[in-house]
C-alpha cells in the first residue's frame, strides 16, 4: 500500500486548543506549519518526504510542490532561466498568458513562435518554427500537452536545445496523468511544471514543478521567490494524493470510445475530448447544463470534456448518450493576419474593432490563450466570440485594443 505522508500526518492530528492561524479555529486539515507538520519553505519531515516522492514519480531530480497552480511553476521556471543569465526565451504565440506575464515581470524577451491558427485551435508549432525562433533566444519554452490534447514535436525540440546548448522548459498544466509515459515531460525538459488539479485528482491549484541536473538550485530560488508562505495543507495532501492515485486503463479506453462515437477531434490525449460543434458548441454545452453534465468549456467553436482518471465510466457512457445526435455546426474563425499597423491605439466594442488590426492579445478564459493575436484582423467571428464569451482577457471594459488605422 502507498504511503500518504501528508494525509496520514493530517489524520494522526490529536484534538487541540487553536492558538495558531489560520483564524476559523477549526480542527481539522486546514492547519499551519506546527511541530509535527513540517514547512515547506525548508522541508525536513512528511513534506521532505512526499517531494522526494513526487520526485521519483515525476522522473525529476528535484519537485516543489505549488499551491498556486502552475502559473507559480511558470514563474518559478522563468526566474530560473533569468538568475541563469537568460535574456530572450522562444515561447509559443498561443502560450497561457501566465508566460507572457511573467516575461513582463521577470524582464525576458519572448521570442515568438508562429503558430497556425487555421482550424479555429491553434496547432503546435512546426520544429522549423521552433528552430527559427530558438535562434534568436537563449531558451525555449513549449506547452505540453496543450488544453486541446495536442503535443509538440517533443523529440525535435530535445534535439534543437540539445544541439544549441539551450535549456528545454515544457509547460505541462495539463500533463501530470502522464507521468511515466513516453510523452511526459520529464522525458525531454529540463525544468517542467505538472498541473496535477487538472488531469489528476488533485484540489484546483495543485501543482508541481520540477527540474534536472543543474536546473535544480535555481529552480528551488524560484520556487522560493512566488510561492505563497501559507501553503494550505489540504491542497498539498491532494497533490501527493494525485501522484499516488492508480491509472486507469479502462476508462482511457472508454475515452478511446467515446471520442471514436462523438466525432472528437482526433489528439493523442485522452484526458482530452475536443467535440467540434461549430457555431453550435454554446447550445451543446448550455444542452448539456441542463441535464447536470458540464464540460470544460465552450470556446464558441469546440466544446471540451476534461477527463481524469477519477472519471466514472458510466459518465463517460453519459456524455456520449447525451452528445452523440447533437446538431452539429460549422467550425469557423481562420486567423487572419495583416501586416502590424503601427500608429495609435484605440479601444473599441467588438463589433466596431471588426476589419481593424488587434493590438493587444486577447481571449477567452478558459482556455487563457489568446483568441486574436496582436496583427491579427479582428474578424466578425471573433468579435461576435469575444462579445459573447462569460470571461475574457486582454479587453479593456470589454473592448478591443486596436490600430486607430487611416
Ligand atoms: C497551458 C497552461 N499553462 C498554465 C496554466 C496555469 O495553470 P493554473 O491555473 O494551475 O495556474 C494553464 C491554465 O489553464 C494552462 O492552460
């Protein structure tokens, strides 16, 4: 049976008088650091014990445990990379804007990487575009796998960093159900982060990052630098929890199944079922709401169910009932980009930004990647997206930065 450090110490708690944060006074795994509940700012009892774990779990040399999500882990990788003299990364245009935040805070360069757009989700880039803009940056930084189950070219970017001499950083927010696997990240990064609250059964903000070799010690300085002080304990328990929960063969087959019954996009993710509903995804997911089923998101164009291996096969079972003779429709939005207008910049409603040139990235969130890129034109489909969508980012009280143009 596999050891739990942190939940077996949080169950062994005897009852006692609260004189400590945090400040509800409840008994119970909400604790703090006490005598016996270790620090994870310095760990030396179940906290040392459950990361070294993570760590042979992961293939790393060294895990942290995050529980602020892997947007800590971006960071923490990113000071990382800078304490070690990196100036310019390579990342991909449609990253998590996580990365883009982080360059802005931490003062890197991002090199970006092109990526088409062309089916409405953007596609991993090509090794060529990797190779072009890894050759005007020190470092390069790829997701993987991506929120809609698409994987680099891994073995290409192992070889392109290789050859460069340049570290290989992978974001892995929706890859931690691979660990051990041939596509896991640790099989060609040398720092990475697993969002284990997204494709394990871990509390949301669950996460862990990890590095290789020399990565290590700078990795821990970042890891130090954006982590919270006051890690809850109940996420920590679920990360190592997360790590240690079996897989599950079975309902990856039923996946297998049930993206072949629905016409899902075909990925090499089974977490990961991408339904091309079209103009009709809103409607299959309010559909869907109705009946008590909820997917990951609509992005107006795709709808997508999350699996972990916690799932339920007669969910799985359900999700294709309920899908399988929904109307579909058409798949829509081809980014189109013009040459960069320069000049000022002007905000506008979506419907009046239609024909101009987006100046600031913007998007839907979920998925946190950007919708129309700066040089993109907005098109009508976009706006009509954009205005639509329940969240968004890179608008300003709902409008669109654009190029003012003649
Ligand atoms: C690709 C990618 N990276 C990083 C993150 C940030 O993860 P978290 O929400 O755990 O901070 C996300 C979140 O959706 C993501 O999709």
């Amino acid at each position: 049976m596999t050891r739990l450090y942190i939940t077996d110490m949080l169950r062994a708690q005897g009852r006692h008088i609260s004189f400590h944060t945090p400040g509800h006074k409840r008994r119970g795994a909400d604790i703090t650091e006490l005598s016996y509940s270790d620090d994870l700012s310095d760990p030396k009892g179940v906290l040392a014990l459950a990361e070294a774990d993570a760590a042979r779990i992961l293939g790393a040399d060294r895990s942290f445990f995050l529980t602020d999500g892997s947007t800590c882990g971006v960071y923490a990788m990113l000071y990382a990379l800078r304490a070690e003299g990196v100036r310019r990364i390579a990342v991909p245009a449609y990253a998590h804007r996580s990365v883009a935040n982080a360059c802005e805070v931490l003062g890197l360069s991002p090199v970006l990487i092109a990526q088409d757009a062309a089916a409405g989700i953007p596609r991993q880039p090509t090794a060529e575009a990797m190779e072009a803009a890894l050759r005007g940056a020190d470092a390069l930084l790829l997701t993987s796998p991506d929120y809609y189950g698409f994987f680099p070219d891994l073995a290409a970017a192992r070889a392109l960093c290789t050859a460069a001499g340049k570290p290989l950083l992978l974001d892995g927010a929706h890859g931690s159900h691979l660990h051990g696997e041939a596509l896991h990240a640790s099989r060609f990064a040398d720092m990475w982060v697993d969002g284990v609250h997204k494709s394990l059964p871990a509390m949301t903000q669950g996460a862990v990052v990890s590095a290789k070799g020399a990565w290590a010690a700078p990795l821990a300085a970042g890891a130090a630098h954006f982590r919270t002080s006051s890690p809850s304990y109940p996420i920590l328990a679920s990360i190592e929890y997360a790590l240690k929960f079996p897989k599950n063969a079975r309902l990856e087959r039923l996946a297998a199944w049930a993206k072949q019954q629905l016409g899902a996009l075909p990925n090499d993710d089974w977490t990961k079922i991408v339904l091309p509903f079209g103009e009709c995804a809103d409607a299959a997911q309010r559909f869907l709401e109705r009946r008590g089923v909820y997917a990951e998101f609509s992005d107006g164009n795709v709808l997508l169910c999350y699996l972990s291996p916690a799932n339920k096969a007669r969910e799985v079972k359900k999700l294709v009932r309920l899908l399988r003779d929904f109307p579909r429709g058409e798949m829509r939005f081809a980014a189109q980009t013009s040459d960069m207008a320069g000049g000022n910049v002007v905000l506008l409603p979506p419907e009046a930004a239609v024909g101009k040139v987006c100046a600031r990235a913007c998007g839907m969130v979920p998925p946190c990647i950007p919708l129309l890129l700066a040089g993109n034109v907005v098109t009508a489909d976009a706006a009509a997206r954009l205005a639509r969508a329940r969240h968004t980012f890179g608008l300003t009280d709902g409008k669109i930065s654009v190029f003012a143009g003649e």
